[in-house]
C-alpha cells in the first residue's frame, strides 16, 4: 500500500485550518469580553500557524526558521493550547501558569542544545515529539480524572491522551526508524494523521468545552443565591418538590424548616448591609454544616431560608432543628456581632399528601409562633381543630 504524502500540501491543509479558527475566532472576539481561554487558545493558533507554516518552506530558506524557530512556536503553540483547555475546565491556577511557564522553557532551551550539540533529524524528532507529549499530557490527564467531569470531557481528554502517548512513542523509536516528516512512509503518514487529530480535536474540543463551561455557568446562575452560593428559591422548590413525591412513593414522613434571623432589619440598620451580607453568608455556612448530605437548603428571600428533610419524623427533625439554632448562638467567626434564629418547623405524616406551598404557609405559622415566643427557638405548627382540614393531610 503506497503511504506516500505530499508534504506541502500536507502543510497548507494545516497552516489553513489554524488560520480559519483564528478568523473565527477574531469574528467572535470582536465586541465580546475578552475571555481568557479564548485568549490562549487564539495565541495557540497564530503559534501553530506560524510553527507549520515556517516548516513548509524547509529547504528554501534558512533553517534557523524552518528549524529553530518553527519548533519555538509549536512548543508556544502546544504550550497555549493547553492552558486553554486547562481553563475551559475550571482546572487552571496560578501555579499552573508558573509550571507551563517553567515546562516550555525547558522544552524550547532542550530543543536547540540538541540544535548546537547534536543536530541530527533524528535527536530534533525525538526531543520535539517528547516535548509536546510532555506540554499535552496535563490537559488530557486532568480531563480524565475530573470528578463529575462529563462524558464530552472524557472523550476529549482520552484523544489527547491518545496523542501525548503517541508523540511520546515516536520519540522513542525515533533514533532506530525514520519517522520524519519529509520521507514518504508509515511513519510519515501516522505522524500527520496524528498532527491532523490533534488540530481537529484541539479545535472542536476547545469550542465544545468551552460551551459546556458556559452552560454550567448560567446553571448556576440560574440555580444559587449569588450570595450565599445555597440554592435560590426557584430551584429549592424544584427540588423540595422532588423530594416531596420521593418521600411519598416510599412512604416516608418528611420535614420542612422555615426560619429567619431574629431582628435581621436592626443589623442592617446598625451596623450596614456589609455586615448583614456577612452575616447571611455565614449563616448559609452554619446552616450546611449542620444538615445530613440528603438534606435541601435554599434561600427565599432575604434573611428567610427553607430547609427540606426527606425521611424525618418529629424526633429527628426536632433534633437538626436544636443543632441548626446551637450552631448560630454558639459561635460567631469573624462577626462583630453574634445573631440568632427563629424556626418554623412542620412534619407531614408517611401516608399523607401535601402540596409544598401549603407545607410553606403552616411553616410560616408555625415561624411567628416562635418569634411570639421569645425568638430563638423553633416551634412546630400543630393544626388547630377549628380550622377546616382537607382530612387529605396530616401535618404535627
């Protein structure tokens, strides 16, 4: 089978795809925030552009470009287009700018050592190969191993993990079978599906990614209380409502906790809404740290928060109730001032049906019976005989 490549044509079709990502992605720069993942991953391909189209022109110009200065910028290139990929993942930190920093650094000095002590094509293949195995691996690696990473990042890092191994591989047996671009082989043909791979990957992945961070994004946006990072009350009640019908299929009593913090209004008269956002954040904060892993949490409004309690009767849910009010009165963080809550508490029986709004109404009874009471405490709503009952709910 006749493997036999024409190399500049081979080098048009790559310089060619760089260029029409970085026009895309000029279109879409322009008039939009600069975002730092595009940002990088546009200097990865004026890089890649420039490495490719430099190495096409081999032979008729100086090496000191199509050698020397063409594998700088790939190195760049490869280099660029990881930390891209690092951020569109949420996976890049400052000590990873230092590490790329430090890692191209050393794959750039490498290369021309070999250039000026040992300049063989054979040596430049091997150290250009394992360089960019070496700048790719991190990405690929951190995509793979991502908790809660979806199945579009899993995919992409194994493809890139696929090219890292396989540019490490030609490294290695480059010193025992010719592997250069510029004669017509296998190995030649492997070498620029591998290189065709990585561009396509690279620039689909990097687009998809990067729309999947920003789908994650508005979810959130969407879903929590920018404050409090708890859910907001939209999705608490989704959510609340979920558990509700949960609990009803299996037959079990749940519990639903309404509370406030008493004289919130006086704090954020005295001491300013700085305070009170403090003072809400850590109470968020109190709140998660003293509920079960299957309990909800979602604020309201204002200083008014909901918990859900899927499988709690009245002992139990008396219980986190206690813990919840303790955890705010007992201790105060970085607080100037120290707070407490008041509880509104209602328990719906295993074999009764009620719609959350109406749990929410008794729990707010149930809520100004507490603050009635003397504040800081939780109450429960105990429905009055008088009161006309449905008889299709129990609620103590």
């Amino acid at each position: 089978m006749n493997f036999d490549l024409d190399m500049r044509t081979a080098f048009v079709f790559l310089v060619a795809g760089h260029l029409f990502t970085i026009i895309l992605i000029t279109t879409y720069r322009f008039g939009q925030n600069k975002d730092q993942a595009v940002n990088a991953f546009y200097g990865a391909k004026w890089m890649q552009a420039a490495g490719w189209g430099l190495a096409m022109f081999r032979g008729g110009i100086s090496d000191i470009f199509t050698v020397s200065v063409a594998n700088t910028a790939l190195f760049l290139g490869a280099a660029l287009e990881a930390i891209a990929l690092l951020r569109a993942i949420d996976a890049f930190h400052r000590k990873t700018l230092r590490f790329y920093i430090g890692l191209t650094t050393f794959c750039i000095l490498a290369f021309h050592i070999i250039l000026v002590v040992a300049n063989t094509e054979k040596h430049r293949i091997a150290m250009g190969s394992f360089g960019m195995s070496l700048l790719l691996i991190l990405p690929a690696v951190r995509m793979l191993t991502k908790k809660n990473g979806s199945v579009l990042m899993k995919v992409t890092g194994g493809i890139y993990c696929l090219i890292a191994v396989g540019a490490m591989i030609r490294a290695m047996i480059s010193p025992y079978v010719t592997v250069t671009f510029f004669e017509p082989n296998l190995y030649q043909a492997l070498s620029f599906l591998s290189i065709f791979l990585l561009m396509f990957v690279g620039n689909t992945g990097f687009v998809l990614l990067s729309k999947e961070k920003s789908d994650r994004e508005l979810h959130k946006l969407a879903s929590f209380d920018d404050l409090t990072g708890i859910w907001n009350r939209r999705t608490f009640i989704l959510e609340a409502k979920k558990a509700i019908k949960d609990c009803q299929g299996k037959g079990e009593a749940f519990s639903f906790l309404l509370m406030d913090i008493d004289h919130f209004k006086l704090i954020n008269d005295n001491y300013g809404h700085d305070t009170g956002d403090m003072v809400l954040q850590e109470y968020a904060s109190k709140l998660k740290g003293a509920l079960r892993d299957q309990d909800l949490l979602g604020r309201y409004g204002g200083d008014e928060f909901a918990v859900m309690l899927p499988c709690a009767d009245e002992k139990r849910s008396d219980e986190i109730a206690e813990n919840i009010r303790r955890s705010v009165e007992q201790a105060y963080g970085k607080l100037p001032i120290s707070y407490t809550l008041s509880i509104g508490m209602v328990t719906v029986a295993a074999d009764f049906m009620i719609p959350l709004d109406k749990i929410y109404k008794l729990s707010d009874k149930a809520l100004y019976k507490a603050k009635q009471e003397g504040r800081n405490r939780a109450a429960r709503y105990l429905e009055d005989p008088a009161e006309p009952s449905s008889g299709s709910t129990k609620v103590v």
